[in-house]
C-alpha cells in the first residue's frame, strides 16, 4: 500500500473509534422532566441506568419560560415525562415530540380539580402569572404521586431493565408520607385554614381540610386590594393558620400575626430544593404542620 492510502485508513480507522466511544457513550438514554417531584421519581426509579435531566431553573418550574435552546434539549430527549393537568404552559406550544411524551397523570382524569377562577387571576404586583383552570400540584396527596410514579416506573421499563425494588421502596415512601400526613393534618379537618398560594388543591382534598386560598408570593408584600381579599375571606372563614411555599416575609408574617394568624411553611417542592431532597423537605412539612 502506498504511504497516502495507508495514511487514509488510519484515519477512516480513528474515525471508526471515534464514532463507537461516541455510540457507547449515547447508549444510555436521556430523560427529561418539566419538574422536580417528577425528576425525583425517575432518579429512584432509574438509578444510574438513564440520564434524568431537570433543568436548573428559577422560581415555580409550572411558570418557567424556557429558552430555545432548552426547548430543543427537551426535543431531543429520548422520553419526556409531562406533570399532566395542564402543567407549565410552554409545554403545549414547544413542538414536543408526541411520541416521545409520558403523561404522568394519564389516568387521573377524574380526580383534577377545577379552579374555580380564585386563583387564576394576577395582581399586578409582585410575580404575575396565571394559573389556568385546573389545580396542577397532584404530587401533594401521596397517593397520586404513587400514581405517577408508577407510570414513570412503566415509561422507563419500556427502555431499559429496571428492578421493581426501587418500585416498592419509593411507593413505601409515599406511602409512609401519607399517613404522617393524615396524623399531623388530623387536628386541623375542616377548620378554616388559609393557603398564600393556589397550590394546595389536592393536598386539602386529599386530608378533608377546609382551606381558602390567596395569591400572594413569600417574597414579596401584598398591596391593599390583596390585603381586602384575605379581609372578605376572613368575614366568612375564620382561619388562624396560613400555609405558605417558603418563609414569609418578616413583616407579612408580623401584619397576619396581628390578625391572630399563624403563618406556616409547606413547601410543594416543584422546583430542586437547595439543599435535600423531596421527602427531605416533605418531612419538613409534616413537622411544621406537626407544631402548630
Ligand atoms: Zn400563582
């Protein structure tokens, strides 16, 4: 053979080598979900066996805006696990591969809850969104977040081999939740009790509580027309406990004391909490509540 030709199938050979270490590396299949109870799931789920993305975003992933090039990632997934009930509005305009999306709460449809239109309006302070027409945080009552998970456990099985232990030991967890849950909720059926946020639908439905809802963000101070609104709800529901996504403001909590409102933490945990995990910070949750 002639130095050239020698030359050229040494390189044809590289690239060879090149494109199987490339292959290997694709081999195992990337996953995508547009929250992080979801994420949480698969990663139980899946161990190592699949790549499971939730991207870092800030703030509620069911408002996030993604940009083009995140949009595309989630094309480009070999499966996309979707929250169901009409979850983060860009979903339904992204182009999402059909065939390659998992409805995680296919199966539920009798179980949503309408929003009754007290939630799906925006002040015009603080972080405005809207919240649509149906209740979207399902992983707050355990036992639809079991739903969930096993049909993330079914999608997932379809790709690779996975062990039902994982299975068990997840749902074991959720289970376990649900009836701490149920003990520490117990106290408070059909009390009246606040929610800072349209978040806890199915949370309230799930454990009999009596719970009105504001729109108001921990971060920020709520203007005089919200203030009447919680004013209005007070004359007929005389709640003296507000649940909250994260830790008030100093003063908002101090103004509802005032009123002989408590103000505690229940964080649904839609977004990767800094430090923990989901059954970490819903632990958290049942010794708040616990401490009332
Ligand atoms: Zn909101």
């Amino acid at each position: 053979m002639k130095l050239a030709q020698l030359l050229l199938l040494a390189l044809l050979m590289a690239g060879c080598a090149h494109h199987e270490e490339q292959a290997r590396q694709t081999l195992k299949p990337t996953v995508y979900t547009v929250n992080y109870p979801l994420a949480y799931f698969a990663e139980r789920l899946a161990g190592d066996q699949i790549e499971i993305v939730f991207p870092e975003m800030e703030g509620d992933p069911a408002f996030w805006e993604p940009t083009p090039e995140k949009i595309l990632e989630f094309q480009n997934a070999d499966l996309i696990l979707l929250n169901g009930a009409e979850y983060a509005k860009w979903v339904s305009s992204a182009a999402l591969p059909e065939d390659r999306l998992v409805n995680t709460a296919r199966g539920l449809e009798s179980q949503l809850i309408a929003l009754d239109g007290s939630g799906s309006h925006a002040h015009a302070s603080g972080d405005a969104h809207v919240h649509g027409d149906v209740a979207f945080t399902l992983w707050l009552n355990p036992e639809l977040a079991v739903h969930q998970a096993k049909t993330i456990y079914a999608s997932l099985s379809r790709m690779v081999a996975l062990d039902d232990v994982a299975l068990i030991a997840l749902v074991a967890d959720l289970e376990k939740l649900d009836a701490d849950l149920k003990e520490v909720f117990q106290p408070l059926e059909k009390k009246p009790l606040l929610g800072s946020h349209p978040v806890y639908q199915y949370l309230a439905a799930h454990y009999d509580l009596n719970m009105e809802s504001v729109h108001w963000e921990p971060d920020s101070e709520p203007d005089r027309a919200m203030w009447r609104e919680l004013e209005d709800i007070l004359e007929t529901h005389k709640a003296d406990v507000m649940l909250w996504e994260d830790e008030p403001l100093p003063s908002v909590k101090k103004a509802l004391a005032q009123k002989g409102i408590k103000s505690v933490v229940f964080n649904p945990c839609g977004n990767r909490p800094p430090d923990g995990d989901f059954l970490t910070v819903m632990r958290a949750n049942v010794e708040a509540v616990k401490g009332l």
